[in-house]
C-alpha cells in the first residue's frame, strides 16, 4: 500500500473492495490507503463470529458501513449499525460482539497501521 503526499488524491470504491485473506471464521482486513499520519481499512466479521483483536498501539475510529452488533470498549457496550462511530483511544481493550449481521467496517488509525497487526 503506497504513502501518498497531501497534494495527492488517492479514490476507492469502498463496496468493492473484500478483505482477503479471511481466517476460520470468516473475518477479513485490508489496508487501502495510508498517509505518513493516517491509515485506512476495512473490516469484515460475520454474523455470529468471535473478534479476536487485541488491543492496538493507534488510535481508531470505526465507522459501520452495514451490519449489526455490539462492540465492548473498556467496560462499556454499545450496539452499532449502519452509521454508528465509535474512537477507540491506543491501548484500550475492546471488540465487536453479539454479530447479528455481517459486519463492514471502515477503520482510521492515526498513526498510520502497522500491517503486521489487524483489526
């Protein structure tokens, strides 16, 4: 995934971009754009499946693009659906939970992602 410049535009269709590689349960993340300050993904977890993340170096903000679920941020819950964001602080335990409906979600991390680590 190529670092662009601030002068530069960099688009993506959003729905047609399918995380892969996918693991057991079907959840998938793909990096698709970075800055030297920002990272862009989207995320994917199936109804019914576990979010096995750990906590990150960055912070994040979720932004639900479809599904339903919950998702734990320190000792707090909250539903998502279509709309919902939610920041997410570097550090902090959290994870989506009770999927009721697949769930895509972009995710902004400031610093910029390490690829090595997902969502």
């Amino acid at each position: 995934m190529p670092e662009f410049s601030t002068n530069d535009m960099h688009a993506h269709e959003v729905p047609e971009l399918d995380p892969q590689p996918r693991d057991a349960e079907g959840h998938g993340y793909v990096d698709f754009l970075a800055s030297t300050e920002l990272s862009v993904g989207l995320a994917v977890w199936p109804a019914g499946s576990i979010d096995r993340q750990q906590p990150h170096k960055e912070d994040e903000v979720y932004y639900v693009i479809s599904g339903r679920g919950s998702i734990r941020v320190a000792d707090e819950d909250r539903p998502v659906k279509p709309g919902s964001l939610v920041f997410v602080a570097a550090g902090v335990e959290h994870r989506f939970h009770d999927i009721e409906e697949d769930l895509r979600v972009l995710v902004f991390w400031a610093p910029p992602h390490v690829a090595a680590r997902h969502a």
